[in-house]
C-alpha cells in the first residue's frame, strides 16, 4: 500500500471504506464498467482484469504455464493471484462462487478470451 505521509492509518482505512461503498451503489455492470474506467488507468484497469481471467482456470487446477499459454497472463500474475486464493482474504472465492451462482467452476474457453 502507498504510503501518505500527511494521512494517518485511519484516514486511509476510512478512504478505502468509502472506495468500497461507492461500488456498492453501482446497480449495473455497465456502471461498475464506467466507474473503474475512471478511476483507474489503462494499464491498471488492466491488471486488474488479468488477474480476475485467471481465477476460474486456477479453482480448476490448471498448471500456471497452461493458464498463460491461454490468457497471455505472466505466470508472476497468475501466482500472485494464486497465493490469494490460499492465503488472502476470500474475495477472489466469494465473487467466483457468486458469478457461477454456486454450481462447479467453469474456466472461459480459449475462444471467449480477448487479447489485446
């Protein structure tokens, strides 16, 4: 996290409970969509979608090399994100689990994902 020497943990904690509510406001993809596209660069928005492509193939057990060979992720991305899923704080599982609305893990098909 980026240090601010003018604000004090709290203010950060509060900062970042607000960023967490605002999202929660948002009532569809299209405006969860605009809202990241303003509040973060080209190449954080990103990151960000790189590291969430590379879930489902990882809750599926695929080797971190077959999952770039199909996403074009570095495999560093894709262990970073696999260390999260063991030993974060949930988040990568609670979102996955309600986007699939519970059923088994189903990694997009090499068609679906989109380069560039």
């Amino acid at each position: 996290m980026k240090l601010h020497r003018v604000v004090s943990r709290s203010q950060e904690q509060a900062a970042e409970a607000s960023l967490c509510a605002a999202v929660l406001t948002l009532r569809s993809v299209e405006e969860v969509r605009a809202f990241f596209v303003d509040l973060c660069t080209p190449a954080e928005l990103q990151a960000l979608a790189d590291r969430w492509s590379v879930v489902a193939f990882l809750q599926q057990g695929l080797p971190y090399r077959e999952i770039h060979k199909l996403t074009g992720v570095s495999v560093t991305t894709i262990g970073r994100v696999a260390r999260c899923l063991v030993n974060g704080n949930g988040g990568y599982g609670v979102a996955a689990e309600r986007l699939r609305g519970n059923s088994p893990p189903a990694a997009p098909s090499p068609a679906d994902i989109v380069h560039g």
